[in-house]
C-alpha cells in the first residue's frame, strides 16, 4: 500500500482554507499555511508532495509563491485555486509548471479528483527519473550502453537501446487505451519514410529512436487534458503545447544525440511556421521532426480518440494532401503517400 500524499493548503482566507482541509483529510495528509512565506518555509522543513495555491494573497504573490516553490523542488505539483485568475497570471502559471487551475467557488469532487491525478503525476514523474538517473549511473557512455541495464530490469533476452525505449514507452502508454501502441506505430512509419527519402542508417535510427519517445512529455499533463471529450479550452491547449518541451527535460539525464532531441522538440512544428513550440518554419524544421510530425498526425487520424471516431484511411489521406505545404512538408507528404500507397 502506498503512503498517502502529503498535501500542503494555501490560502489567508479561513474559510477556504478549513474547508479544503475538511475535504482533503480524509484521503490525504493535510498542513494549512495562511500566507506564502509561511508556505515556503514549511516545504523548506517538510516533504511535500501536492500544494493547493491562492493567487491573491497579502505578502507574497501566489505567482512568487509559486516560483519559490518549484525553486526548492521542481517535482512538487501545484494546483492553483482561486477566485481571481486572469489570462496572464495563467500563462505565467503555466510557464512554472502549475499542474491546473480551478475556480472559486469549488466542488469538492473536483479538487479530490485533480489532486489524485497531480499525486499518480507525481508518484510516475519522480519514478520515471529514478530510473534514468540509475540507468545513466550504470554507463558513461550511455547511447551504446543503456540496454544493459534494461536487460537486468525488464527485457533479459533484449540487446539494443529500442528495446530499452519499447518498454518504457508501453508502460506509460497503457495507462491510456486511446494511445496504447500509437508510439510504436509511429516509429515504424518514420523509419519506413526516412527509408524511402534515401536517409543513412544512423539517420534512421535517431528517427526511429526520437518517433518512439516524441510524447513521453505527455507524462507530465493533466489526464483531464488527455481524456477530454470536447474541444480545449485555451489554457488546456496552451498547457498540452508544452509536452515537447517537457520531454526534453524529462530526457536530458539519457544524453541521447542532439538530433534526436530536436526531432522529439520540433514534431509540431508547422511548414507555415505556425506550429510549437519554436514557430519554426520550412527547411528550419528539421528533416527528421517533419517525417515524425507527419506519422503522429496521420496515426493519430486514424486512431479513436475521446473526442472523436477515427477517420478512414482515404479521409485521413485527404486531410494530409489538404494539409501540405501548410502543417506538412510537401516533398515529404509526396513520399508518405507512397509508403501507404506500399501499405495497401
């Protein structure tokens, strides 16, 4: 059985603040501060996991609070409830990592819920980087040598890195059926692309590695986000554009190659220049992140989703066609449609 989440509440209204605790305890662990600089010496004596934030508060802001908090530990998730957000304090809560947002007046259902999905966030953040930091201890040259100890932890029959990856990347994805076998999908029809476009071997293989991880930021979002049966709203869509760069981060102890990495950052750029998270354009965008960035999206189409039914594969065809030379490079929309044309 696991240890309950210690949960620290913050907020100078009694009344907000006692009644959070009163829905809280009984599955969590639960400490009260009124002001932030109360709140950050207690994180400074005691571990917390999950922090309840106002954002209006005398003394320090909750945006400084905020700050001061992922300063002392990154891997704490906040979760801002307040009856004053605006679009501004939002993105800049975004931009430090704030897990979500809800409004005053609560339910207690919702706040019981966010902090559960911010707590099983955390418990596979914090496990997901124990992992790889003993994975990078076990070699210094990682890239060559990463599946040695793969071999001891999961797969013994296994001798290669992709192994490695296969099995880190279905262990993250079983937890959503809509995605379950997506990453592979794609790495298989980037490394078949990036062979019809004539690449060299080691290319392919960076492809074939960096299709396999590009959503492993997905990790570090709310499943609200994920799940969603309709439309994001604009504070949901800007918190989902950040999952390249959060598997960047969440990367960085591999030391994979910096192709690799920038193929896993640039797979939502646009041709136009009007995708994420850089605004890269053209030829800017590097080749493998366009071969990648066009598998996602065409696996993606004819997948179920929870806002939608998958599209047929002419449907999804169309959409790509439709979409050159605007989200998609030409040349390479051009070759994909051979690979399927291969596939029939």
């Amino acid at each position: 059985m696991e240890d309950r989440a210690t949960v620290l509440v913050v907020d100078d209204e009694l009344g907000s603040r006692e009644s959070l605790r009163f829905t809280l305890k009984p599955s969590f662990d639960v400490y009260t501060s009124e002001d932030g600089e109360q709140a950050l010496r207690f994180i400074q004596q005691k571990p917390v996991d999950i922090v309840t934030l106002d954002l209006r508060m005398p003394g320090i802001p909750g945006i400084e609070v905020l700050k001061g908090i992922k300063k002392i530990d990154p891997d704490i998730e906040v979760i801002i409830i307040t009856a004053y957000a605006t679009v501004d304090s939002c993105l800049e809560a975004i931009r430090w990592g704030v897990f979500n947002y809800i409004t005053k007046p609560f339910h207690p259902i919702d706040v019981i819920s966010t902090i559960k999905k911010s707590v099983e966030k955390r418990r596979q953040t914090k496990t997901l980087k124990t992992f790889i930091k003993k994975i990078a201890a076990t070699e210094s040259h990682l890239d060559h040598r990463i599946m040695q100890f793969a071999q001891h932890k999961f797969v013994k029959s296994s001798n290669s890195q992709m192994d490695f990856v296969r099995v880190l990347v279905a262990t993250i994805e079983r937890r959503d059926p809509y995605t379950w076998g997506h990453s592979q999908r794609v790495s298989q029809q980037s490394f078949l692309l990036a062979e019809r476009l004539h690449l060299s071997g080691e290319e392919r293989a960076q492809i074939q590695l960096a299709a396999y991880l590009h959503d492993i930021g997905k990790i570090g979002l709310n499943d609200t986000y994920i799940y969603k049966r309709g439309s994001l709203t604009k504070l949901e869509w800007t918190m989902m554009k950040k999952h390249p760069e959060m598997a960047v981060e969440l990367l960085s102890p591999l030391a994979l190659s910096p192709s690799t990495i920038s193929i896993i950052r640039h797979h939502h750029e646009h041709f136009d220049g009007k995708g994420y998270p850089d605004g890269l354009r053209g030829k800017e965008i590097p080749l493998g992140a366009r071969i990648v960035g066009i598998c996602d999206a065409y696996d993606a189409m004819i997948s179920d989703r929870p806002y939608r039914k998958a599209l047929s594969k002419s449907q999804s065809i169309s959409e790509l066609k439709r979409c050159s030379g605007l989200q998609f490079d030409p040349e390479v929309t051009g070759v994909f449609m051979e690979v399927l044309e291969d596939e029939r």
